[in-house]
C-alpha cells in the first residue's frame, strides 16, 4: 500500500516538534509539506526534514497531494483551518484544545459529518500503554465507582488568567483522561472559584463529578501552587489504579487488598492509530465528536463565565 501522505500547518514549539517525529517515524506515512507562517520556522522545518514549505496553507492544499493534514497551530487560528481541510474531504489531526471553546470543537464536528474526511483530535494520553491498559483493566474488573484527577502546576504568571484558557487550553488532556476512564458526566459541581485581591481568578477549581454509570469523582485544576503534579486514581469494587502522570507515568495498581500487574496491550500512538483508521475506514479513540463532550467538561469545571 502507498504511504499515507501527509502535510503539516504550524511549525513551531515543542508539541509541533513531537507530531513531525512520529509522522517521520511511522512506516505507514510520509511527511510531504509543510506551512507555516513565520519564514524562519518555515526554512528551518522544511530543510531538516526536505520537503516544500509553504507560508500560505492554502497553497500547499492546492499543490501537494495530502491524505492527511496536521494543524498544530495557536487555538484561535485552529478552527478555520480544519474547516478548509475538511472541506477539502482530507483527513485531519486536530490538535488540542480543539477550538477556543465547546461552540467551535461541535462547528467542526458538525463540518467532518458532511466531509469524506476523517478527524482526530490530539488527546493522545488515550494512547499511551499505561492509560490502555487501565483501560483494558477496567474492561476486565469492572466499571470504576471513584475518579479522582489532580492537574496542579507551578505557573503563579497564569493567576488571573481567564478560566478556559487555563482548563480547556491547558488542563484539557487531564479532563479528557477522566472521561477516557469514567465514562460521561452527568454532573457538575464547582466548589472553589478563588478570589485574589478582589479579582476573580481561574487558577483554582475544585468540582465535584457524577458520572453517568454512577461513579462519582473529583478534579482538582490549581495552578501558582507548589510544583507540577498530574495524578490519577481510579477506584472500582475491589480495584484502585494510582497513576502519576507527572514524569514516566508509574502506576500502581490494587486488587482485592493485593499489588496487581496491568495488562498488557499493543498500544500505538496517535499517528499510527489514526494511519490504521484510515486503511480500515475506522474512527479514532478521539473523535471530534467525543472532544465536544470534553471540552464542554472542561468548561463546566470552570463553573459560570
């Protein structure tokens, strides 16, 4: 079969970096362009890598013949662009947060129902191994009755910061694992929104969660606080799973009072996953679709604007 061809729109930061390493190291795909609108990023990716550089992205869906269009770009430049591509009837990999809210991620999952395209949005700690096998843990054991999500970083320049930018643009992976592991939210209860100074201020939320199998569970998103800390627990009739998604991701995990093994499953990342989709006319584990829940999430954990 011909590699899956793909082109890039955004070339610059580290989260760029990452998708051009695994586009370049899947034998399923080829990288074929790039776009970018500051002219040095652009000579110095599409040298490195020696395919043409485009500033305009229009331009290179015009000239080079893509399967799949990776937009890593700022999220308020992100929409409209994945809405061309998908015009386009390309396949897209949207990267997070998908949109500057809930509004703009339903507006492109509405325009990929009415495309020959497929999406997949960036929330690629869903295909990591560890969080796969909890995954398949759960699956095994049982449905889990406590989630509990702890994102905390030491950013004290974010206080004041409005509270989507800093749940939905930041905190979004962390909401989007609580769901990747308790299912829907039925429910939402914001206990802290912290005032400093007489300001009102996003850095700190405490929500309380009901889920749609009954579970329970909470999510703590505080920044300016004392280190960056992202755990997960994950607690079933019998079970408790402690991840910490702060360095290598160790995870311990607990059945019936003993230190148990996690499965083991042939996980893929993000671009593999999203290569094998599309030979086999499959869907994503992070569809468009599914991201409005999350975001909507992440907003809800802000409590009201």
């Amino acid at each position: 079969m011909e590699p899956i061809r793909v082109g890039i729109v955004g070339a610059g930061g580290r989260h760029v970096r990452s998708h051009l390493e695994m586009v370049t190291a899947c034998d399923k795909t080829v990288l074929t362009a790039v776009s970018e609108v500051v002219a040095e990023r652009l000579d110095e990716v599409s040298g490195e890598f020696d395919v043409p550089g485009y500033e305009n992205y229009r331009d290179m869906l015009d000239d080079a013949a893509l399967d799949i269009v990776h937009v890593v770009t700022r999220p308020n430049d992100l929409t409209p662009i994945v809405l061309e591509v998908l015009s386009r009837d390309l396949h897209v990999s949207v990267e997070k947060p998908p949109g500057l809210n809930s509004a703009e991620t339903k507006t492109m999952a509405d325009a990929e129902e009415s495309s020959k395209g497929t999406a997949i949005v960036s929330l690629n700690r869903r295909y990591e191994p560890v969080v796969r096998s909890v995954v398949k843990l759960l699956e095994d054991h049982g449905p889990p009755t406590s989630i509990r999500g702890v994102y905390h970083k030491h950013m004290p320049s974010l206080i004041g910061q409005t509270a989507h930018s800093l749940v939905v643009y930041d905190a979004i992976h962390h909401v989007d694992l609580t769901r990747c592991f308790g299912g829907d939210v039925t429910d939402v209860i914001p206990l802290i929104r912290r005032r400093i100074e007489g300001i009102e201020s996003s850095s700190h939320h405490e929500s309380l969660l009901q889920f749609e199998n009954g579970a329970t569970g909470t999510f703590s998103s505080l920044y300016g606080v004392g280190a960056r800390v992202q755990r997960m627990e994950v607690h079933g009739d019998g079970l408790s799973v402690y991840m910490d998604m702060t360095g290598d991701t160790p995870v311990q995990a607990w059945i019936e009072g003993k230190a148990a093994s996690l499965p083991h499953v042939d996980a893929k990342n993000e671009v593999e996953f999203f290569a094998e989709c599309i030979e086999e006319g499959t869907k994503p584990l992070t569809t468009l679709q599914d991201a409005v829940k999350t975001v909507r999430l992440a907003e809800a954990i802000c409590g009201p604007s």
